[in-house]
C-alpha cells in the first residue's frame, strides 16, 4: 500500500513513518512540502502521489497559542481537517486524522469511551473536535484517533521541540526542586506504540472513532516518579495541585480513555502506561 504521512518530521510522523515502512510504501510529507489549509495545494500534492492511504499528524497544538490565534487554530485543525476529507472523498484514499482527549471535559471520573458526548473547554480542543465533525461528514473511509499526552523520541514541533518527559529531564537538571500535579490524570502514551496499533487498525475497513492510549491511568506526579527512578535523578519532586499553577486554558482533569471500540475489533495492542514508559526511558534515555 502506498501511504502518504503529514507531518513526517514530527513527534508521532516520525514514528509513523517507520514504522510503516516495514510494511509498506511512504511517502513522507513536511509542512514544506503539503499545506493542509490550502485545498488546492493539497489536491494537487496528494493527486500526483495517489496515496491509497493518507495519516495526518499535522495540527495547531500549542494549547495556550490556540487560545490568543482561535482563527488559525480553526483553520489547521478544523478547515484543515475539511480539505483532506473532500480529498479523501474525492480521490479515494483512506484517512486517518488524530484527535485529542481534550474534547472531553473531565467530568466523567471514569474511563471516556468513543460514544461518551463531548464537551471539548478551549480554543484547541473545540477546533480538533471541529476537525472530527468535519471528517465523520464529508468522507467515509476514515479512522478518527484520539490520543492521549503523547510522547516519543522527536519531541513535539509545536511545543517547543518538547514533551513532558523532555519537561521533567530538563527540570530535573536545572532546578532546585521539582512540583508536578497530582490531580490531573491521564494516560500518557509513546507515540511509538501508536504507530504500531494504527498499522494494525488500518489494515481493516472499519472506519469510525477510536481511542489509542496506553492501558492504566496516572497522575502527572506519578508519571513523573516514574521517569526520576527509572532515570535515577536526584533532584526532589514533590506532589502539587493544579490550583498551585495559574489556570491559563481550561483542560479536563480527568481524561482517561477506554480503548473500547480497538477492544471490540480485537485490535487493542497498547501496553500499559508504565511498561510503555520503562522501556522508551531505557531505549533512549538511559546512560
Ligand atoms: N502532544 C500531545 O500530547 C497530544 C495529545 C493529544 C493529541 N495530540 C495530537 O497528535 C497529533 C500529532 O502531534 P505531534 O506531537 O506529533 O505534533 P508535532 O510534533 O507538532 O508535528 C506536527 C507536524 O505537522 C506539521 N504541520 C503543522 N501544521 C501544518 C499544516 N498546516 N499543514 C501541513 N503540515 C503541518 C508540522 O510541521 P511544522 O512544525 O514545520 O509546522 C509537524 O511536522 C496532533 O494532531 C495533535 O493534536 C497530541
């Protein structure tokens, strides 16, 4: 299979990108070279290359950005997301777009399945959500993935070539002591494991929402333990709540997601949290 990969020189693109290559045919595509705002642009890169499979990482994610520039959040994430569904539409490629656990506004206090109603807080979140509507109707082979605080081992282009292990390495280092929140829990997932559970997932027809995170859910500051042991930094950490830092977008504080539609396929592959994490610290940290 031919598969076209936006944003291939991001955190999970990278992954992608290899991943995928082990089985297939990639053409990778850099914001250079592809501009999902502009349809036509896009129409002629994705014609010329005849993709029978299109994965887009590409979006506007520096969450406090998205809030000051609501206009070009809206359109990389939801015209964006439009472009490329009248495309798959069009040109007959399969599509896969990655959605966020911030549509959801944390107040379940259980795992969100796919069918649980939305209520996405910020500027960012409702533009993704955007984006999903966006897809579910203007194209019908597509597979809508929400994830869940990603990292891997190219950290994030949009947030400062960071992620939240990065974060704390780096704290770790250049700081006295180290807070991290308690009261906000996730599931925090490499992007690595992403790709391999994506490869798995579009190899069938059947297209929807799904949730990808790793299995378990933890806090920030368990999280966090969990790097400075497996990493052996000395530095203290110490347990903080959300209230002790100034609220500068509104997030869910709880946003575990249940893999339940990849369950119901039997196609969920992801590991658990903290497995995933020991063995990307091991494979790319580790002295
Ligand atoms: N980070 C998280 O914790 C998290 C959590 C939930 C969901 N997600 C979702 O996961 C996906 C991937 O995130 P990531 O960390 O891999 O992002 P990333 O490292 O910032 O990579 C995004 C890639 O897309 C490219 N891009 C940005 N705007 C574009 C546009 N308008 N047209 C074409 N290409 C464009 C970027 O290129 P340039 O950098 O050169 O612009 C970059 O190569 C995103 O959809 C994000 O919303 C992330």
């Amino acid at each position: 299979m031919k598969v076209a990969v936006i944003g291939a020189n991001g955190q999970l693109g990278t992954d992608l990108c290899e991943v995928f290559a082990e089985r297939h045919e990639v053409v990778p595509l850099t914001h250079a070279e592809i501009e999902i705002t502009d349809l036509e642009g896009s129409r002629q890169v994705l014609k010329e290359i005849s993709a029978h499979l299109v994965l887009c990482t590409a979006a506007a994610h520096n969450v406090p950005k998205c809030e000051s520039e609501p206009e070009q959040a809206f359109r990389v994430n939801g015209i964006g997301s439009l472009n490329l569904a009248k495309l798959s539409a069009e040109l007959g490629f399969k599509l896969v777009q990655y959605s966020t656990d911030y549509v959801f506004d944390g107040t379940k206090g259980k795992p969100y399945v796919e069918t649980d109603a939305v209520a996405p807080q910020s500027v960012y979140a409702i533009t993704k959500y955007a984006g999903e509507q966006f897809i579910r109707n203007y194209c019908e082979q597509y597979f809508i993935i929400r994830v869940s605080g990603i990292y891997g081992k190219v950290p994030c282009r949009a947030k400062n070539h960071t992620n939240f292990v990065v974060n704390m390495i780096q704290a770790a280092a250049s700081k006295p002591e180290v807070r991290v929140v308690t009261d906000e829990v996730l599931t925090p997932t490499p992007t690595l494991e992403i790709a391999r559970n994506t490869l798995a997932l579009v190899e069938t027809d059947a297209y929807g929402i799904y949730h990808m995170t790793c299995q378990g859910e933890v806090s920030w500051y368990e999280f966090a333990r969990t790097i400075f042991e497996t990493l052996n930094l000395k530095t203290p950490l110490y347990p903080a709540s959300v209230k002790d830092f100034p609220a500068v977008v509104k997030r869910p504080f709880y946003s575990v997601l249940d893999n339940a539609n990849l369950r119901k396929l039997g196609l969920d592959f992801m590991p658990h949290w903290k497995d995933a994490l020991v063995s990307f610290l091991k494979r790319h940290y580790a002295a």
